[in-house]
C-alpha cells in the first residue's frame, strides 16, 4: 500500500477524528481507511489512535506521528508544486476568501481568468464579510480590504480602495446638493455597520473636518447599502469599486468630490513565507498585475 497515502489519511483522521469523515472527505471507502491506519501503526509500530464508537482520539505517539507526518506531506507537495512549476502546470487546490462585495463584484472573474490559464488547478472562493480565521479555516489565501492588516500574517498590497459619497439625482434634486462637509448633518445619512457609522475625516489641501454623522439606516452589507441609496433614502459613502456602472448611467450623482474621504488598502494576505505554494505565489502575482491601473 502507498504509505504516502496512508500518510494523508492519517493526517485526516487526525484533523477530523472521524473514520466516516475522513472516508467521505477523500473519497475513498470506510474499510480502506481502516487498512491505512494499520499500515501506518505497523510501519512506525504504535497505537496511533485511542477507538472508541463515538470518537477517535489521538494517542501521545499518534500526536507526536502528526508532526512527522505533515513535515512529510508539506516536502511533497512543495516537491510536487516545484515540479508541475517547471512544466508551466499548476495543480491542486486552493482556498482563497474575501468580502461578499468585492468578491462578487471583482475577485471571482480575476479568480476564473487566472484558472483559464492553469486548468488543471481548482480554486474555492470563500466569500464572506465575516473575517474568517486562516489557520483553522485552512485559508491559502485571503483579499481584504483594510488599513491595519494582522501582523501574524504576510500582507502583500495590491491596490488602494477609495471612497465616494453618492445619492440619485432625484435625492439630490428633493433635499439639495451638500457644498461643504458639514452640509451632511442637514442630509439623510446612510452608513455601513462596521465601516462609516462611527466619525471619520474628509480633508481638502491642509483642512480637516471630522463628521460624526447620525445614520438613518445603518446595514453590515454593502450591496444593501448600495441598494438603500439607489431607492432614493439619502447619502452614503460606498467603495469606488461598485459604483462605476451607476454612475456612468448616471443613476448616481458623487458629491464633495473635491474632498479626500479615507481610504482603504486592498491586501492580499496568507499565513507565512515558509513552503509558500507555488499556485499560491502565482495566484498572488496574478493579481497584483491585474490590480495595477485600477482607479478605485
């Protein structure tokens, strides 16, 4: 039997504490996985596994085979990525997370261009506007829009990400077009849960005005505030990003353009440097080429 194999199943058990998960996750029968877990307490000749019928525990030998195991495993993967890499192949799967918004309006056609190059690889895009935890989520890659990236992580710039204050025309027609930032505090103000309701700062040359604006309505989603501002509710600061179709359609009127609103960084950020995966790497160049002129 493949002991390299055998290797990934062990690794498995031990990740899912399940025989009936592990063989349904690799796709490979129940008594198979059991034959594996065999061969590999003959080969390093100890109980790996404490068995009882409701769980599968790790013995101290089986924690301590964990370690070895999955040095093992990382060398052949990156053994394999090197390889497939001199022949211009990728393969493999990845798992790259990011915004539901910017995932959706952006990252899923730079994700399925860049597999139209390597066919053979596949990749799960995780969008969520929940930040999901990289380790334990097994996350090869995470896009994140912010200006204080985890500094446990590597973080890579690709872009900036700027702001604009918009509303309909016929709101703008209805209560007035703001001249000046403090004009906002006569304006329905519209705002994201975790990124404008609070105070923030607009500047124009040396002048700072900093607003803390009472919001109407208040929403964690940013295409609903999208949404919220096309029906005509008020004003609301929303990533450039989104607003290039509506505004050419003039669905959308900007306003206070001549004032800087902040500003995010686009990031893309995985867990470490070390045994970085080739398909990660060039998933990651990819990127910062086809972010490069972007004007958000």
């Amino acid at each position: 039997m493949d002991k390299l194999t055998a290797i990934k199943v062990f690794l498995t058990v031990a990740e899912t504490g399940s025989f009936t998960a592990t063989a349904e996750q690799l796709e490979i029968s129940k008594p198979m996985i059991s034959r594996y877990v065999a061969l590999m307490e003959e080969w390093l000749n100890a109980r790996l596994f404490q068995r009882s019928t409701r769980k599968v525990a790790l013995t101290d030998a089986g924690e301590q085979a964990v370690l070895f195991c999955q040095r093992v495993a990382n060398l052949t993967a990156e053994m394999e990525q090197e390889m497939m890499a001199q022949q211009s192949e990728l393969r493999g799967a990845l798992r790259v997370t990011s915004s539901q918004t910017f995932g959706t309006y952006h990252l899923v056609q730079m994700v399925n261009r860049f597999l139209q190059l390597h066919p053979k690889l596949n990749i799960q895009l995780l969008l969520n506007d929940q930040q999901m935890d990289l380790i334990s989520e097994r996350i090869d890659l995470a896009i994140r829009i912010t200006n204080t990236p985890d500094p446990n992580f590597i973080a890579r710039k690709l872009a900036d990400c700027h702001s604009l204050l918009v509303a309909t025309p016929d709101y703008l027609a209805q209560f007035g077009t703001p001249k000046q930032p403090e004009d906002l505090y006569q304006h329905h103000y519209l705002s994201h849960h975790n990124i404008n309701r609070k105070a923030w700062k607009c500047t124009q040359g040396e002048q700072e005005v900093l607003l803390d604006l009472n919001s109407r309505f208040t929403t964690n989603d940013t295409q609903a505030l999208l949404n919220a501002v096309l029906d005509g509710n008020g004003i609301a600061m929303l990533p450039k990003y989104m607003l290039e179709t509506e505004l050419q359609q003039s669905k959308l009127q900007a306003v206070l353009i001549d004032w800087q609103l902040p500003t995010f960084s686009i990031y893309a950020i995985y867990p470490s440097r070390d045994k970085l995966p080739i398909a990660v790497r060039k998933l990651i160049d990819f990127l910062v080429e086809s972010f490069e002129g972007k004007a958000w």
